[in-house]
C-alpha cells in the first residue's frame, strides 16, 4: 500500500502538526516517527478509543511526562544479554533503573485506570531484587557482598591488607603487602565476573519481555501526546464511513499563516462520495487550501489521531495519493506536465485492483489551455468508472460537467471590490488578499461557471487600470 510521499506530506501541512506533538521518552520518539496509517479497523478504532479514555485525565499526564523522559534506550543491553554477552556494572545499573522506573509508570497507571487496549505494562520485581539483594531499597547498582559469601572473604581479606599497607612503613614489606593485594583483587575481579555472569543469565531469560516493554512505554506516550493535542485543539474523533465528509475543517498550517497576515480563516464543509468531485475557483482562490485541508485530516485520521474538523467520516482505502505540479521533473529533463502524466500512470495502474483516495491538484496547468482542458474532462470522465473517491481542483471551465459532484469556493464573490481602497505596498496586496479571500465551499451545479476572481485579485493587487478595463470588456465581449 502506497500513501503520499514526503513532499505531499510537506505540502498540506503533515509535518507542520506534527511538530506540535509533546513526545517525552526515547521509545515514544522512535514510535511517533514510525507511525503509519493503520490498516486493521478494530486497531484504529482501539487507537480512537485510547484516546477517548484519556481525554479527561490531563492532570496526570505531567506525571506520567516526568517519568517517561527519564528512560535510556537500552534495548541493544536486552539483546546482549539474550546472546550470551556479560554484562557489565553499567548496563546492570541501567536495567536496574529501567525496571524502576517501569514500576514507577505501571503505578501511575493502575492508580489512574488507564486500562488502555493494546496496552499492558509490566513490573519486573524479579530483576529488581535480582540487581538489589541488600534490605535497603536504592536506585544504584553494586557488586554487593551479598551475592556471594566467597565475594565477601575476598573483600574482607582485602580491606585487611590495605590496613596493614596504610600502616606499614618498611619499603620491602609494602611491596609484597601491594602484590598480596593484587593478588586479591584478581580474585575478586574473577568472582565478580561469575556473579556478573550469573545475572546475566538470569536477566535473559526476561530480554523478551523487556524489549516488548519498551514498545509498551512508545505506545503509551504516543497515546498521551496523541490525546493531549486533541484536548488543546479541540479535536474530533474520526468516524469510520464508506464517504469522506469534513466538517469545518482547517488546517493549521495554512490558518496559521493566513491570521498571521491578518486574515480571518474559514473552516471549510465537504463530502466526497465513490466517484469523482470537482473543486473550482479562481487562482489563489483557495482551492489547494481545500485539497489540502482534506489530505491533511484523511491522513491523521487513517494514523490513528483526531482530527482538525467539528466532525470527520472517512472510509479507510487502500491508499491515497496527492498529485500536484511537479517542478522536480524539470531536472529530469521533463515538462512538468510530463511529471504529471508519469505520476498518473502509476495511480492508473494501483487503480486496478485497489481503491484509493486520489487528488489532483490543477491537473494540466503545466499545458496549453485548450489541451489542459480537454485532458482534464477525459481524465474526470474516466476515473468516474472506478470505485475509488477521486476529487480534482481545475480553474477549467467545462471540466465540472463531467464530474458526479461539482464544489466550487466562494473566493471573492461577496466582496464588492469597488469599495476597497487604493493601496501601494505589496504587503498591503496580500494582507487584502487574505482579509477578504473566502476559502469554504459551496456545492453547486455541474454547469455553474467559474467565477472570474483572477480579474478582482488583479484589481486588489492595484494592476494598471488601463489593463483592467481592457480585460473586463473581454469577459463582457465573451
């Protein structure tokens, strides 16, 4: 199964949201960045489950955040010692510190009723009082005198002529007092190794368990980072259909920047159905907004997550695509419309046997009008045929005919552009552009024309008048 590429991700703003997500633990980071959409239904509808369970348990998440971001990845540690290699001092302390912390979490969440699917913690209170045999309960790590009475009579042996080579003051006699205590420490440094050797042996046989442990632990921080940022933005649980259907639905990028430019961003409304929906507007008149929007909150919603929307339907397909103008394939020595058409033979080809989500952003831009055109009708027409949601941006006219559903964004429509004053500054021209530009749709009939906001953005943009009124009595001519 294919979904979109890295550029398209980038595009409509994938990376962007998900930078906002607070991830604390090592294992969590390595979760988050291997999510991918999920193709079992019962585990994307456990995913919107957990995160439905933790939405009114935020209090504790600081707790849980200050526990997880203290964990080491020591999986490769887990291995080691499956394969035979003797652990060290260092490693045992870290797996002693890993196991309590692991008990630590696995309090905070029976004590909070988590009981989140999927999920299942562990305490590992055999290593625990493998690696602490002394009554006192502590977080460092020794080779304990406890673990072997031989170990004890080494060190007992060895304090004793480190006392006498403290006291002895005769060069000779201290000499041999130090090679004594070499001696010793050999032995020592022998028992040791058989105690470290025994540990080892034992933590093996629970390397399995640990390793799944750490899985456990990415999981439930993904699932707490996941429900946090639904609780801040107000996210909606995504609902399984046989449609797509968004609404008021953003996209936070794209809103970001727009109010940032002092701009007012509309949420947009649509439904797609099996078969094919046209989108029309004028350039910049938000129609890549929509697209993107749409892309942005399927792919979230397919991940696992809420989504940017009051409500979201989605039918989980067998994979998704977003074609866009591709001014990469110039450096392959094509047209950018040359890198359309390869990009669409391998959509054609997945259509085969598979239904997808597929987006065309302006299909055709890259060509002649008259040839676009036409092209995007056939291409309309024939993917109608499949059982796949297909829905295509054009500023064609005539394309809409040929589709099942025709939306169209309102653009400048409502805007009396007669009443806006003259400006000068470029930054003054988008300012306007983004106050006054409205990105929702409408869904209107097949045939309804195109409106002609081009000439309206001309005209906020402060273009020559004598251009202007030469266009505009073209459009009346026409």
């Amino acid at each position: 199964m294919t979904f979109l590429e890295d550029k398209a991700k980038k595009k409509i703003g994938f990376y962007y949201v998900m930078d906002r997500f607070n991830v604390s633990s090592v294992f969590g980071k390595e979760t988050f960045a291997a999510l991918k959409p999920i193709t079992s239904k019962e585990e994307l509808l456990d995913e919107y489950e957990n995160i439905e369970k933790c939405i009114n348990k935020q209090n504790c998440f600081d707790q849980f955040e200050n526990i997880l971001m203290r964990f080491r990845d020591i999986k490769n540690t887990f291995r080691r010692s499956k394969t035979g290699n003797i652990l060290d001092e260092v490693e045992l302390f870290e797996i002693k510190n890993f196991v309590i912390l692991s008990s630590e979490i696995n309090n905070l969440y029976e004590a909070f009723e988590f009981n989140l699917k999927g999920i299942k913690l562990c305490d590992f209170d055999e290593i625990y009082k493998l690696l602490n045999p002394i009554e006192n309960r502590s977080s460092s790590f020794f080779i304990y005198d406890e673990y072997s009475i031989k170990l004890s009579k080494i060190r007992d042996k060895k304090r004793k002529i480190e006392k006498f080579i403290y006291k002895e003051k005769n060069s000779s006699k201290r000499v041999q007092l130090l090679k004594d205590r070499a001696e010793v420490v050999n032995h020592e440094k022998e028992e040791e190794f058989a105690i470290r050797k025994s540990l080892t042996n034992e933590i093996s046989k629970y390397a399995d368990k640990l390793i799944k442990s750490t899985y456990m632990l990415g999981k439930l921080d993904v699932i707490i980072a996941k429900t946090q940022c639904a609780f801040d933005y107000k996210l909606c649980r995504p609902v399984l259909s046989n449609k797509i259907k968004i609404v008021n639905g953003i996209n936070p990028m794209v809103k970001d920047k727009v109010e940032k430019k002092g701009g007012s961003f509309k949420p947009i409304t649509l439904e797609l159905l099996k078969g094919t929906t046209v989108i029309t507007g004028a350039n910049m008149g938000g129609k890549t907004v929509a697209l993107s929007i749409t892309a942005l909150n399927y792919l979230l919603a397919y991940m696992g997550f809420y989504v940017f929307a009051d409500s979201f339907e989605f039918a989980p397909l067998d994979f998704m695509c977003f074609l866009s103008e591709d001014a990469e394939s110039l450096q392959n020595g094509l047209s950018t419309f040359g890198g359309e058409v390869i990009k669409l033979k391998r959509i054609l080809d997945e259509l085969k046997d598979k239904k997808g989500f597929i987006i065309f952003d302006e299909f055709a831009r890259g060509t002649n009008p008259e040839e676009g055109s036409n092209i995007t009708k056939a291409l309309v027409k024939y993917l109608g045929k499949f059982d796949s949601i297909v829905v295509l941006s054009t500023h064609y006219d005539g394309v809409c005919s040929f589709a099942d559903v025709h939306y169209q964004v309102k653009g400048l429509k409502n805007v009396d552009i007669s009443v806006i004053k003259d400006i000068e500054k470029e930054e003054e021209f988008l300012m306007l552009i983004n106050r006054y530009m409205d990105y929702s749709l409408e869904k209107v009939e097949k045939g309804t024309a195109i409106p002609k906001d081009a000439l309206n953005i001309c005209t906020l943009m402060g273009l020559d008048n004598e251009i202007i009124n030469t266009a505009r009595e073209f459009y009346e001519e026409g």
